[in-house]
C-alpha cells in the first residue's frame, strides 16, 4: 500500500506575534476543542464588498491546512485569491483594540477595516 504525504505549503497569510497571542488566548479562554484551527477566510458583504472570516472552526474538504506558529489555520481554497500576502494584527490602542487585517489585494478599504473590495 502506498503511503499518502501530505504536500507541505507555506502559509499565503501572516499572524503578527501580537495576533498570535492574542489567537491563544481567546482558544484556552474559550476552551475551544481539539481539533479546532484557525479559521481566515473572506465573505460577500460589509460596506466595500467583502469582510472577513476570522473564527475557530474543523478542517471541510475543500480546505487547505497551514501551521502557523504551531497554530493550525484553515482556508478554503477559493480564497486565497483574496488573502495571498494578507497580515492579521492586534491592535491595542486608547481608541482601538482588535485584529486589524493589512491586505495587499484589496482595492479600497472601509473605515472599520473589516471590510474590503477587490
């Protein structure tokens, strides 16, 4: 019998180390079970045309799996159109606080920075 590998694939997005600590500690907090990863992804909507997915979640067929600082991370294939080079960020500011995303890809951006067109 043939033995399957799984062909290794660098991750087409990046997680600051501020995100990545941020990411933890929401998935001890939340208890999140094993065998959960990181889910990136884009959806129809929001003010420019797209937002972003950004949640805890299992791996579906049509997925590709990344590690990411020992993170699994989740992306349906389909999107990484979307993401390719994209960063997640922590912002801790007096006025702001949560994941930022800086997208090479998109076009325009709202004022929330959740959303995008491309």
């Amino acid at each position: 019998m043939a033995e399957v590998l799984e062909k290794a694939v660098s991750a087409p997005i990046n997680i600051t180390t501020s995100a990545m600590e941020q990411l933890k500690r929401i998935l001890t907090e939340q208890n999140v079970p094993e065998g959960y990863g990181l889910r990136v992804g884009v959806k129809g909507g929001g003010c420019s045309g797209f937002s972003y997915i950004l949640g805890f979640d299992t791996k579906k067929e049509t997925d590709q799996s990344f590690t990411i600082d020992g993170m699994r991370v989740f992306m349906e294939k389909s999107h990484g159109l979307y993401l390719l080079g994209m960063e997640i960020d922590w912002l801790n500011g007096l006025n702001n606080r949560g994941f930022i995303f800086n997208n090479p890809n998109a076009d325009e951006t709202c004022g929330c920075g959740s959303s995008f067109s491309a």
